[in-house]
C-alpha cells in the first residue's frame, strides 16, 4: 500500500498541513484505505481494490479516486471498495490518488501507479506452410508503436502446447508434424501488462506422395501410381494431378485413390506430371515425373532381300504427329533360341551374320523418349548356302550319278534338293527333287553332255544352285584289231561307236607289256602302263619293246568320261641281235661266233654259218657258239635270228674268216703296218701341239682320246655313221654295252641302302661314289645314288645323281651342301607321262622348306621358253652359314626320245657360260631320273664341245667310254650316243655359217639370264 502523502509536491503539503491544522480544529480525518491494489486491467480501464481504513467501520465513508496520466485529470468517488476507471488509453500508464473522506473529512491519500493492456494485435494470418512449420504474420496493435512491444504465441494440438515469444511481427512455428492442425493463440505485452488474445487454426502441410512413378502405357494413356505420404494415414486425402505437355496441354484432376491414368493423350508424346496431396484444405508438396505415351507400331514391315547370311528389312515410319526423333529396335531368334537385339534410326535394317538355311524371327518395334510401341513380328528364313561337293559318282551310258554334301552350315534335316538338267542343243529342261544326297538321272543320251543343276530348299527358300557340266559315257569302240607290227611299233584299228557325238569323240588306247624274262638286264626300263589319246579310229604305238607281247586297250572319251574299253593282246618283232667280229678257231676249222643280247624280249636264236644251222635257248644269250667244221682261211656269211612270240627277226650278215697257214707272214706285215701308223701318229702329235700352243690349252690334261676325230671330219664321219639306218652308230654304241661291269657296287646293295635307289639296275660303282658324312648312328647315312664323273680337266669335275626320292630329299641338300656345290642341272620334269620321275625337292614359293639342319629359300626364278634358271639360298641352321645355288631346270626333253639339238645348245651355253664365273665352287651336280641317260649325254657334250673348242678334236666314244667306267650306263641308249653327234655336227655347223652371230646369241642369252638374275638378288636384298 502506498503511504499517505505519496506523490504530493511541496505546495501540496503545505496545503495538506494547513487543512490538517484546519481540520484538527474540527473532527478528526479517517485513515487511509488500506491494500491499495490494481485488479483486472483492460487496453481502456483499470480496476482498483482497496479494504476499509483500519479502526473504522464501513458506513458512512467515501472513497474519492483521481486518475491522472497521459494528459488526463479526472476524480471520482464510491462508496464501494473498489471502482473501475475506464475510458482510458491503451498501453498508457496512470497514477492513481485514493483517500476516504467522512463527515467532509478526507484521510491520507494511498497512491498506485499502474498501466492499462496493450490492444491486441491485428490482422493475425497465416504465411508459409510446409509439412512441418507454419508461419505467422501480424500488424502491431492499433494506437501503439512497435517499440517496447512483447509478442507471445502459444501453440497447442495434436499432443502439443508450446508457447514463445518475439518483438518481430511474424513468427515460424516449427518441430510440427505434417497434415494436423493447430491452434495458435497470440497476444502483445508492454510493461509486463498482456493484451486480449488473438486465436487461430491452421494446419500443416501434408507430406508429399512416395514413390511416384509411371506405371502402364499406351499410345493414349500413362498410368501413373504412387504411394500415400509418409507418416500419413489415407483417409481425408485428396490427390491432385496436374498434366502439361505436348500440344499445349495443361489439365488437373483429382482422386482418392493411389493411382489415376490420364487418357486421351497423343502417342509419342512427352508429358509433365505434378501430383500432390491436399489435407484440411492445405496443399503438400508436389512430385512431378515426366513421362512419354507410347509410339504407334511400325508400318508396312517387309522383307526387302535375303542371302545366306543376311535379311534386309524395311517398314515405315509410325502414324502420329511427329516423325522425328525415333529409335527403332530390332530382335531376331533364329532357331537355337539365340537372340540378338539392334538398333537404328533408319526405317531399314540388315541382320548380318546369319547362319544359312535357318528360319528367324524378325520383331520391329519404335522407340520414342525411352518408351516402346508394340511389335511387329515377321518370320523370314535365310538362303540356304549352295550344295557342297557336287560330283558325279558313276557315269554309264544312259544315266549319271550325282552325290553332294548338305550346304555348310547348320545340320539341317528337312532341305530338299532339286535338280534341273538339260542335254546340250536341246530346249526340253527335265527336273526332280529329292530329300537324299544322291540322285541318279536316267534314260540318258550316250555321249551326250548335260548341263545339270542342284539346289537345296528350306522353308520355302532356294538355296544358291550349283551348276555343273556332266556327259553320260559313251558306247564301246567296235572291231578292234592288230593292223601292223613291227620290232618297235604296233598299229591299232577300230570303228566309231554309233553315238549321236560320236565326231566329239577322243579315243584313248593304253598298253602294258607282259613282263619279259629278260627285265633283268634291263631294268631302267618302267614296264608300268603307258596311254595316249587321238582323234583318229587307229593308232600306231611306238617306242615299243621289241619282242615283247603287250596288253592293248582302247576306248573312246567325252569330256574325260570313258567308254567300256576293247582289248587285245599283240606282240611286237624281235630286235635284231648285233653279231661281234668272229674268232677264226680249231687251226682255222671253226669260228667262235658271239652276239648280245638284244634289246626286249626273246625266247630263243637260230644261227646260220656257211650253210650250217642251230640253235640257242634264250636264257644262252650272250655266250658264244663254237661252229665247226669250216675250211681255214674261208669266208663265210654269218646270221643269227631272234625268236619271240612266233615271230623271227634276222641280223645283219657278218662275215667270219677262219685263219690259214700265212698267219706268221701277216703277223710281220702286221708289225710294218703298226710302225707306219706310229710315224703317223707322232706327226699328228706334233701338229696337234701346234694348235694347242695357238690356242693356250692348259697342258695338264687328264685324259687323252684315241681315236679322236678332227673336226672338219666330223661331219664326214655322222653320215657314215648314219648309213643302214644308224648301223654304223649301232656297232659303236654295241661295244659300250659291256663297259664297266664287274665293278663292286656293294655299299649301294646293302640292305639299308636299297630303297635309297630308284631304279635297281643303276647303282653307283664303291670307287666312286660320292660319299655323305655320317650321322650318328644312322646305318647306311653316308650313301647317296651319285657318282664322280671325268671332265677335261679334272676326274671329279661333275657329279652325277638319281633325281631324288621323297626319303633323300635330305640326302641331296646334304650332297649340295657337302660339297659346296654353287650350280644343279635339272633335266627332267617331276612328272612325264603321268609317271613321277623326280621328287619336287626345292620350294615352291617364298616360303622356305627345312631338311634336318639345312632350310632352302627359293629367292628368285627366270622362266624361258625351254628352261628355267632358279636361285636358292642354303641354311645351315646349326653353322649359321650360307650357299647360294643356281639351278639349271631344262623342261624340253621329252620322255623316252631325245630334244631338238638347238634349244639344248642354247641352254648349254648359258649353262656354261655360269660355269666359268663360278669357278671356286664344288662339282656342279647333274641329274635326271636315274642320272645316267640325259645327265651323261649333257655331261658328255660339255666335255666334248669344250674339248673340240680348246683342240679341234673330238672323241664321242672314248669319253662315253671313260664316263661308263666311273658310273653304269651313261649314255644309256643308242639314240641318246646318236644325239650326241647330233649335237656336236650342230654346233660344228652354227660356227662355220655364223661365228660372229652365234657368239652374240651366246652372250645375249648369257646376258638375259643374269640381268634377271640380278633383278632376283635386288628384290632379295631389298626384303632383306
């Protein structure tokens, strides 16, 4: 309670003192009221409460109240111990003045100061809203300023009750949970005095859905689905989807559900979908999705090709209002349930990489904004790929048999082939299918040629045809008979078969001989069979062994389809033996009478003397025959006949003298004869050392040839030769026939080395064979069929060698390498007359080929009209060192005869034009098939030609002679020894018409080999 007097200025209590003075003279003042307090206050009032002053009752007293404040001054009175001052300013402060007066008596004033309540704020809304706050905004209370204003807000609902104050006019609630609502109560205090509350409700924002996304779609529709809210229950949810997009829409609809499908949309087209949830009328948050409807389907697919291993698609673009911007997809499954998927943006496709023959299914659909239209499905097979291995099985007269594999590719069981064949010149197309691999056509033209052709099927697709030119075979050649023999020929005729082509016809006719006893003697002969074709209805064999019975058989051909064969069996003459010069015998009595052998086959010899006769059996040839019971010194015609196979050939007579008493009188003459011819001899010598001191000859010759022949007298000499169809060449080449023999030939007999020789007859002689470095532990490793052969200068100046066998392949580039060998002569084809006569020994191309430690390269080859020259190279692997080779291939000499002597002239002169230059290097090694016939006679004319070059002399027996003494049957046949003289009077001729242009044709040729050669060793290096 405030005490009496509070708040009164000086003036004030002096004047109290003096109404106190006053009074006091008159009745005494009651006390002051006590518990002076302030009770409810308003923004325009104030109520006081006070008790009765102590020690007085309560009758009879007035209360007198001033208010004064905030320019207001006004006094009022009750009779009640308490009063209510309104009218008054909000937010103002007053002072109240209180004091009891009685009987016109006042007491002591009690003073209290107090404010009235601040108006209540305005305008409370709500602002901002999310799922977990709510903003408040207000304007400060009407008549007051923002200054010293307290605003308080309370908050209460769902379990809460939260009150906070701030001296802005806005406030965020938060901490609140989403979709309920609030009661918010707010009021203002100043100096510690609250104005009125204002309240209001509002709710949180609900959550936004979960999970929104798109579910089903067409080209017209999108479903989209979603999740209610979290923390939220479904009821009194409302959802709210909003949809904008292509073709300017924008459209809003509602549900209660979890999902909605907007429809009526275009197809391929991209939309924006916005879905919120509205809860007491408040909105959440919105998901939004962008989703496109799906694209119409493709149009029009088709099939625009297919091959074995691809199909071409095309279609058209879907209907819809844009054309642009699609993907189109393509799956294919073939029929292993293996698939594959592309894409592309074009409106074709091919599918590569197929298997052939096979069905696939083809599914096209488009693509637009990730979403895919419907599919179309196409089924389409893929060509079957072409029959494989089409050939003819069997060929008859009258029908063809045709057999072929599956196409490559899957194994397929359900193709069917078919087959179209027409004859040649006719229009009529015959066909026929089949589900086999093997069909024969019938009721065929004989000889006739049919184009026919296969194909295979599958899923109603034609696989690629193959095509092939067949004829049936012909009918039989009629009325074959022997015509003529003779020793070395048989003539063979026939008629046409009666065929419609029959003009088109080639007949072939093939013989064997049945193998003579004698084969023994000479095996370097092949008895295997030989053929040769014509057009003609008769053919004359030649070349034939004499005496020898032969297997003919003839039949015609069309396009290499042969008839059924005729055959016959015919023998040809005996050859005629050659009888050496009788011995007179028995003191002039008798003769010794020797002939040789003959060549072929015999069975026996009848022999005449003057008159007298026998016989021989043919195992005896080559023994003599003692004929006595002649007179001494008579002459007398001599014969022998050779018997074979009913037929008789006679020799040519000889004459036999038989000896006389005047033996001892021509032995002296005999003796003057010799010394005449030594003077002879010695005068020839003389002018024979003239020529050769001209000419320069090194004068360590080896060998000497008696009987050497001038050269302006050779050609005299090849026509005296040639009489009596080459009698006089028979006779010399006769008393070859035994040159040699006797030698050991035991290395190349022994057992490890007999498959080493390819024919059993010719085997190198022990002393001068050429022999290999052994390798270790390799019985027989050493041997090889070669043999050193004589020259001019030197008795190991070449070597001659068997064409090599498959198994001394390796023996030979042993040999090459061995011996350092620079140069091989080749003067054989690997094959003649369909026999093999020389293993293909060096590359075929680039690619190198090893033999044990030796690698061969081919690096060059010149190809001429009759010879090639090819350079190898020579590894030794092991060494790491290296041999260039030339070899020297002559191509043009025929099987079983002999070359026309100026291609191998030709080929001579390069050939020894190379070896001059190479003068270091080992033996050049020759070689043919057996390395007697063809090698001795290339031999023998480089010796000769170089000998008549260096001394105008010639002596083609005694060096054919010498050579048989190092190695059987050099020159192995009398046409070869006539070859060679052939050669040689060639030569002599080529010089005396053009020395000076058979010169320039030399170097030419020499000149064009080595200019390519090298070409051949710049391209080497230059791959180097």
């Amino acid at each position: 309670m405030a005490r009496a007097g509070r708040g009164l200025g000086v003036w004030g209590s002096l004047v109290l003192l003096i109404l106190c003075s006053w009074t006091g003279s008159r009745a005494a003042a009651p006390n002051p009221v006590r518990n002076l307090t302030v009770g409810a206050r308003t923004n325009s009032s104030i109520t006081l409460h006070w008790e009765v002053p102590g020690g007085s009752d309560s009758q009879n007293l007035t209360y007198w109240v001033q208010c004064t404040g905030d320019g207001r001054n006004e006094t009022r009175n009750t009779t009640d111990t308490s009063i209510t001052v309104d009218g008054l300013n909000s937010a103002s402060w007053y002072e109240f003045s209180v004091w009891v007066e009685k009987d016109g008596v006042s007491g002591f004033r009690e003073v209290l100061n107090a404010t009235t309540a601040p108006n209540p704020v305005r305008n409370l809304t709500v602002g901002a809203r999310t799922n977990s706050s709510v903003t408040l905004h207000w304007e400060v209370p009407e008549g007051s300023d923002s200054q010293n204003l307290t605003y308080w807000v309370q908050c209460t609902g769902d379990g809460r009750n939260e009150t906070r104050n701030t001296t802005d006019t806005s406030v965020t609630v938060d901490g609140l949970d989403p979709g309920f609502t609030y009661e918010f109560s707010m009021w203002v205090e100043k100096d510690g005095v609250n104005s009125p509350r204002v309240t209001l409700s509002t709710a949180t924002a609900p959550n936004g859905v979960s999970n929104l996304r798109v579910g089903a779609r067409t080209n017209s529709s999108i479903t989209l689905r979603w999740e209610v809210p979290q923390g939220s229950v479904s009821q009194n949810l409302t959802y709210w989807v909003q949809c904008t997009g292509d073709g300017g829409r924008d459209e809003t609809r509602n549900t209660t559900d979890t999902s909605v499908t907007v429809d009526g949309l275009e197809s391929g087209s991209l939309y924006e979908f916005g879905v919120w949830v509205e809860k007491n009328g408040v909105n959440g948050s919105q998901e939004t999705q962008n989703a496109a409807t799906a694209p119409n389907p493709v149009q029009s697919l088709s099939l625009e090709g297919q091959t074995n291993d691809s199909i071409a698609l095309s279609w058209e673009a879907p209907r819809g209002p844009d054309l642009q911007d699609y993907t189109y997809w393509v799956q294919y499954t073939g029929e292993s349930d293996k698939n594959e998927t592309r894409n592309t943006t074009s409106t074709s496709v091919r599918a590569e990489a197929l298997e052939p023959g096979t069905l696939y299914q083809f599914s096209v659909w488009a693509e637009k904004h990730g979403v895919p239209s419907s599919r179309q499905n196409l089924g389409i097979s893929t060509v079957p790929n072409a029959v494989a291995s089409l050939r003819t099985q069997n060929q008859t007269n009258s029908s063809i048999t045709l057999s072929w594999t599956a196409p490559m590719g899957p194994s397929h069981l359900l193709y069917t082939y078919h087959i179209l064949w027409v004859e040649e010149g006719s229009s009529d197309i015959a066909s026929n299918n089949t589900s086999e691999i093997k069909v024969t056509l019938t009721a065929l033209e004989a000889g006739s040629l049919y184009s026919i052709t296969v194909w295979a099927e599958r899923n109603e697709v034609r696989g690629y045809a193959r095509t092939l030119t067949e004829a049936t075979a012909p009918n039989e050649v009629t009325h074959l008979q022997n015509a003529s023999q003779t020793n070395h020929s048989v003539t063979l005729k026939w008629q046409a078969p009666a065929d419609p082509h029959s003009q088109l016809y080639t007949y072939w006719v093939q013989w064997a001989s049945e193998e003579p006893p004698q084969r023994e003697q000479d095996p370097s002969r092949d008895w295997t069979k030989s053929m040769h074709r014509t057009n003609e209805t008769w053919y004359e064999v030649e070349a034939l062994e004499s005496g020898t019975l032969y297997n003919f058989s003839v039949w015609a051909e069309r396009e290499k389809v042969p008839s059924p064969t005729q055959s016959l069996r015919a023998p040809t003459a005996p050859a005629a033996v050659t009888i050496a010069p009788c011995i007179s015998t028995s003191g002039g009595y008798g003769v010794i009478l020797y002939w040789s052998c003959p060549s072929g086959g015999y069975e026996g010899f009848e022999w005449e003397v003057g008159g007298r006769r026998g016989s021989q059996s043919g195992s005896s040839c080559g023994e003599d025959v003692s004929v006595l019971g002649l007179r001494p010194a008579q002459s007398y015609s001599a014969t022998v006949t050779t018997l074979s196979n009913g037929m008789r050939t006679p020799s040519l007579p000889v004459t036999c003298s038989t000896e006389s008493a005047g033996v001892i009188a021509g032995a002296i003459v005999g003796v003057l004869l010799f010394l005449i011819l030594v003077g002879l001899l010695m005068f020839f010598l003389k002018k024979r050392n003239k020529k050769r001191q001209e000419k320069a000859v090194p004068g360590d010759l080896v060998f000497r040839f008696p009987g050497d022949i001038l050269a302006q007298d050779f050609a005299e000499h090849v026509r005296k030769n040639e009489k009596d169809s080459n009698c006089g060449f028979a006779e010399e080449y006769q008393q070859l026939t035994l040159e040699g023999h006797g030698q050991s030939q035991m290395v190349a007999l022994a057992p490890e080395n007999k498959a080493k020789n390819r024919y059993r007859n010719v085997l190198p002689y022990d002393w001068s064979r050429v022999p290999l470095q052994p390798l270790h532990e390799e019985p027989g490793s050493d041997y090889i069929n070669a043999s050193f052969m004589p020259g001019l200068w030197s008795p190991r100046e070449f070597i001659a060698a068997q064409g090599p066998l498959p198994q001394t392949v390796g023996d030979f580039w042993r040999l090459v390498w061995e011996q350092q060998s620079q140069t091989l002569v080749m003067l054989t084809n690997c094959v003649e007359s369909g026999r093999v006569k020389c293993e293909h020994y060096w590359p075929l191309d680039a690619h190198p080929c090893t033999h044990g430690d030796l690698q061969v390269t081919l690096v060059g080859e010149v190809v001429m009209d009759n010879w090639t020259v090819r350079d190898l190279h020579l590894l030794h692997m092991e060494e790491r060192k290296t041999l260039s080779v030339r070899q020297f291939h002559y191509l043009a000499w025929p099987d079983h005869g002999v070359p026309h002597p100026d291609p191998l002239l030709a080929f001579w002169k390069v050939l020894r034009q190379w070896l001059d230059q190479t003068m270091e290097g080992g033996p050049p090694i020759v070689h043919c098939s057996a390395g007697v016939g063809r090698t001795g006679t290339l031999i023998a004319l480089d010796v000769l030609l170089r000998q008549l070059e260096c001394e105008g002399l010639v002596g083609p027996f005694n060096f054919v002679r010498k050579m048989r003494e190092s190695r059987p049957l050099m020159v192995q046949t009398e046409a070869q020894y006539v070859f060679l003289h052939q050669c040689i009077l060639r030569f002599l001729q080529q010089s005396a018409l053009a020395p000076a242009q058979s010169e320039a044709t030399y170097e030419n040729v020499a000149e064009l080999t080595y200019e390519n050669a090298a070409a051949i060793r710049a391209h080497e290096s230059g791959d180097k």
